[in-house]
C-alpha cells in the first residue's frame, strides 16, 4: 500500500542524495591537480565551519561557539590546495550540480505538461529561445547585470515554449509529431537569430558562443548564487504541482472533474520550468538532452508517481551533469570539452532510441 510506496521513494531518494554528494566529491578530487577526495571534503568542511563561526562570532555572548566551531576540523591541504579546490573546483562542481537539477526538472516538467517523453526544454525550443534572449542582452549592454541577463534568456524561453505550444496544439490535443516539429522549426529559428547576432557581435563573439556550445568552464560563485534562487523556487512551485501533473496524465476532462484547473496549472508549469531552463542557459549555456534522459530513465525505474519522480529528476540530474563535466574536463586534459557536447554525444542516441521504440509501438 501507500506506507511501503512512501518507504520505496524515501529509500531511493536517500540512495540518490548519497550518490551525488559521493559523484560531487570524486569530481573535486580529479582535474590536472590531483587532491584526495578525504582532503578535499576537510578543506571544504573547514572552510565552511570557519565561514559560520565568522557569521556567529559577530552575534554578542556567541564568541565561545564561534571558537568551538573554528577548532572542529583542522585546516587541510595547503593554500594552493585550498585554492584550487575553493576557488575553482567548487564553485564549478556546485554550479554543474545546480544547472543539471534545474534541466532535469524542467524535463520532468515539460515532459508531464505534454504528456510526451520527448519533450523536454532543448528540443522544445525553450533552450534556443533562450540563449537567442541572453545573447540579445548581452549585446546590448556592457552594464547588464546577471540577472538582466536571466531575465532575456526567460523573455526567449517563454517566447519559445509559447510558440512550440500554440503551433503544435490542435484542439485539446498535443500530437508527438507537431510538438517535435515544431520545437526543431523554433529552435532553428532562435539559432538562425543568435548565429546572426553572433555575425555582427564582433568582440563579444567568444561570450555568446561559449554559451552556444554549452560550458561551465568559467564557472564562478555569482553564477552559483544567480541560479540558487531560481531553483529553489522552481523546485518549490513544480513539487506544489505533482498532483496536478499526476491528474493531467489521465486527461484534461478527468483532471478538471477532479479539482485540477488544468490551463492554470499548465501555465504555471510551463512558466516554471521556462524559469529553470532560463535560468540554467544564463549561467551555462545550451546544454542538451539532460531533461530528455533523466526524467525518462526516473520514470521506467520508479513509475510514473511526480511525487517521486521529480525529486528523482532533480538529483539525478545534477549528478549526471556533473559526471559529465567531470568527464569533459578530464577526458582531453590539458584542453577540455564543453560538457554541451558530451551530452549531447550520450543523448542523440537515446533520442532515437525513443523514436525507434515509439515507432514500434505504432506498427
């Protein structure tokens, strides 16, 4: 019954929790310098306590525990080591495991919405949209700030998805073909724009085809700090709506007879993981397929329950980002690959692989 399902998803989701803090350790520990993954979790540990001992030491009569705080775990590695690691390392590792979280759950999302396992934000158009509203702001300002940039990769996302939706609805259906069709139109479109922007861009050529390849090289903490909010609310928002995803796989008619207000609902997912998508393009570009694989191989593992599944897809989302990054940065060394095109390489063959199945299944 209910209690052994809820056991079930709980196991699962501490298992995964488990893994991607294990996936984020070996990512810290490997790169050109290598550091051991037991001293790269002491250096971070250490640094965080002495940055919570600071924050405490500055509350009157809390002195003692700031100092208590300060002495639990000796300082690690040496200051290079240190460097590398906080500096460097984490911030990307973080940013990958917020980015891959976002796109997961963004596919979850779209993929409900359209009750489609080939929807998600890349190959609705939603990514393109996107990078085609950054690169606009980039452009356009050197003062923009990151959020101004956010806020033109959401303008395109929205613009994407509300384009890909309108053309490919008929009536009250969402036929697999138009929606595919439709998201490759659109997002030859916003590339067709962006490669023109790119064209007469000049200097700032390299800032916007970073972010067409899809990178976290130049990951820093504002990065990590822009995208944090936007998540938390996005994860917030989308876990508010499982029951309504979980309604809207039995119909609209059904889902409205039980209490769903379905265009409502649909609006407000699709505008939160236009958010998501948004959100992780600002920060890193196009970054491909991560909502497609993830949130599919969630629901052949756990069934088709949001409740679960889209918790499921955050982290393992995040993991499987970071594993890929791991692998772009390590793979060439001393170059690196930008991780776009390392899941990219794992992801166009699952997608025809779902073609394929689907096509059985007709026949």
């Amino acid at each position: 019954g209910m209690e052994r399902k809820v056991f079930r998803w709980t196991l699962v989701l501490i298992v995964l929790w488990v893994l991607t803090a294990l996936v984020a350790t070996a990512s810290m520990a490997m790169g050109a310098a290598s550091i051991g993954p037991d001293k790269v979790v002491l250096i971070v540990l250490h640094d965080f306590l002495a940055k919570l001992a600071d924050a405490i030491g500055a509350v009157p009569l809390a002195g003692g525990l700031a100092d208590f705080l300060r002495g639990l775990i000796a300082p690690a590695g040496s200051p290079g080591e240190q460097s590398i690691v906080l500096m460097i390392r984490l911030p990307r590792v973080l940013l990958g495991l917020l980015v891959g979280a976002s796109l997961g759950l963004a596919g979850v999302t779209t993929q409900g919405v359209f009750k489609n396992p080939m929807a998600d934000p890349y190959i609705l158009g939603i990514s393109s949209g996107a990078a085609f509203g950054a690169s606009l702001v980039i452009l356009a300002g050197a003062g923009v700030s990151p959020f101004g940039i956010v806020f033109g990769a959401f303008v395109g996302a929205l613009a994407g998805a509300s384009i890909v939706f309108n053309i490919a609805r008929t009536r009250s259906r969402l036929p697999v073909e138009t929606l595919l069709l439709a998201g490759i139109a659109v997002s030859a479109f916003f590339a067709a724009l962006t490669y023109f922007l790119m064209y007469i861009s000049g200097h700032k050529l390299n800032q916007i085809v970073f972010w067409v390849m899809g990178a976290l090289w130049n990951a820093q903490w504002s990065d990590v700090l822009i995208i944090t909010p936007f998540l938390l609310v996005g994860a917030g928002v989308i876990y508010a709506c499982a029951r309504d995803l979980n309604l809207m796989l039995l119909g609209e008619e059904d889902a409205a007879h039980l209490g769903t207000d379905v265009p409502r609902a649909r609006a407000v997912l699709l505008v939160a993981s236009a958010l998501l998508a948004a959100a992780a393009v600002a920060v890193s570009g196009i970054i491909g397929f991560v909502g497609l694989i993830i949130p599919h191989t969630m629901r052949l593992i756990l069934g088709p329950d949001h409740r679960v599944l889209i918790p499921a897809s955050l982290l393992t989302g995040a993991m499987f980002l970071t594993l890929a990054d791991t692998f772009a940065r390590v793979v060439m060394q001393p170059s690196e690959l930008p991780v776009g095109i390392v899941t990219a390489a794992i992801g166009s063959p699952f997608f025809v692989y779902l073609l394929v199945r689907k096509k059985r299944s007709v026949a």
